[in-house]
C-alpha cells in the first residue's frame, strides 16, 4: 500500500477529498468490527493520503453510532500515523462565528453510552492515557504553521463541546457549555480523540463552523436548517484542500 502520509476524517459537508488521485478503495474490517464506510486512499501531489467518511459517505451513520474505534483502528492499518480530523460545529463563542475555521486545543465531553474506550475487549490492558491536551500538540503546531503559509485563516485553539446528539441543543444547554468555557459544539469529537490517544496516534481537529449554536448568535432566535448547515460548511471548507496538501509537503 506504501506509504500513506496522513489519514483524513470527514464530516458533515464533508465526504470526499477533493483532488484526490489514483484512488484505491479499502475496506478493512478490524477486531472492533467495520468503519463507516471505504478508506479511500489516493495521491495529492504526489503524496498519499487516507480520506475515510465519518458519517458514512451517503451520510447514512448518526454520531452516537459511528463505530469510532474501528474508524481509527482501520486508519492505522493501512499505515496512517497522524490523524486530521474534520469535524462540522456550532460556534459558541464570538470569534466562532458560521464559516469560521478552528484548530481547537482542548475539549469537554458530554457525550454517554458510546463506546469509549479500548479497554472493554477481553484480554486488552487497561489503559489511562494522559489526556491533558486532548490533540496532540505538534501536529496542530504544524497545521497551525501550513494554514499560515498557504493563507489560510484560521482560528488557534478553542475548546471544543462534545454532545450527544443527533439533536441540536437547548439554548440552556448551550449557555452551560459557554459557562463552562467551551467554544464550539459538535458530536463527533469524542470519543474520537480519546481513542486516538489510546491507539497511539498522532490526532488534530479541523472545526468547520456551520452556524451559531442554539441562542448564541446574534439572532438569538434563529432556527438552524440543514441547508444552511451544508452552505456555510462547503463555503468554509474552500481552504481545505490547500491545508492538506500543505500537510503532506511536510
Ligand atoms: N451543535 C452540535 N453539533 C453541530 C452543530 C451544533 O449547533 N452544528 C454542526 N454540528
């Protein structure tokens, strides 16, 4: 399979790499069952790159039952080290606004009854990981770093809610989350990381802001639609072909 440089998650919005070349589907089924859908590994000027559907790529897998650790485990397989994770938010916070492109540095987890651990398998060791800051520090340093030089804006750190969906929140609970200082909200980002880190991987979060959270915009009434879900994501995610290439230069 040689070598594959980075393993890339994508979210809601977010079910192909573009410009991905010579691509070779996979379906690695691991000890943790199967992934979402296909590992579709492909080049990118000249250098390999993993592109896996978190949601499924006909969206077909709400958060609390992505299957998260045989998505990772299926990453590793086939050689991928660092992990660039795609992940569609609410914006809590005000520099979070829709459109907005994060590299947040710490999360809180709400989320209950998934699968969280790699531990649960008989036989497995029982790990306590440090998970002091969540995402591993050097490859956001370098996202941070190749986002600067391909001009392309984005926010450094930020704490990132995971909650349980596939609901949107209450303002209440969104105006909890702000008091407990976090900055943005999804679905998907735990336990994700977390096994991450258990697995040994390198692991980044890209948050693509889709709208304002429940109560937090400046219309504090506003309905979330899909549709524009699906607008701010696409148009925020313009630079994300730019970031991964620039990821794999390095
Ligand atoms: N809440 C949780 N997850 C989300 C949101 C939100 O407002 N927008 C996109 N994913």
């Amino acid at each position: 399979m040689g070598d594959v440089a980075l393993g890339v998650i994508g979210g809601t919005g977010l079910y192909a790499l573009a410009g991905l070349e010579d691509v070779e589907s996979h379906q690695p089924v691991t000890r943790y069952g199967a992934p979402s859908g296909p590992v579709r590994i492909g080049t990118l000027d000249g250098r390999r790159v993993a592109f896996l559907a978190r949601h499924g790529e006909g969206h077909s897998v709400p958060p609390h039952l992505v299957n998260y650790r045989a998505n990772l485990a299926a990453l590793q397989a086939i050689g991928v080290q660092q992990v660039l994770a795609l992940n569609t938010v609410g914006g809590i916070g005000e520099r979070f606004g829709p459109r907005v492109l994060a590299c947040p540095d710490q999360l809180i987890d709400y989320t209950w009854g998934r699968v969280s651990t790699l531990c649960e398998e008989p036989g497995s060791e029982v790990l306590h990981v440090d998970f002091g800051d969540p995402y591993t520090p050097a490859l956001r340093t370098k996202v941070l770093a190749v986002a600067a030089d391909e001009g392309v804006v984005l926010v450094d750190g930020g704490c990132y809610g995971a909650t349980q969906g596939p609901r949107l929140e209450t303002k209440a609970e969104i105006a909890r989350m702000r008091r407990d200082g976090c900055d943005l909200v999804g679905m998907t980002g735990m336990p994700e990381a977390g096994l991450a880190r258990e697995l040994g991987l390198d692991y980044a979060c890209l948050a693509i802001v889709a709208n304002w959270a429940a109560g937090a915009g400046p219309d504090p009434d506003e309905v979330i639609t899909l549709e524009d879900v699906l607008a701010n994501v696409a148009a925020a995610s313009s630079g994300i072909p730019a970031l991964v290439r620039g990821m794999l230069a390095r």
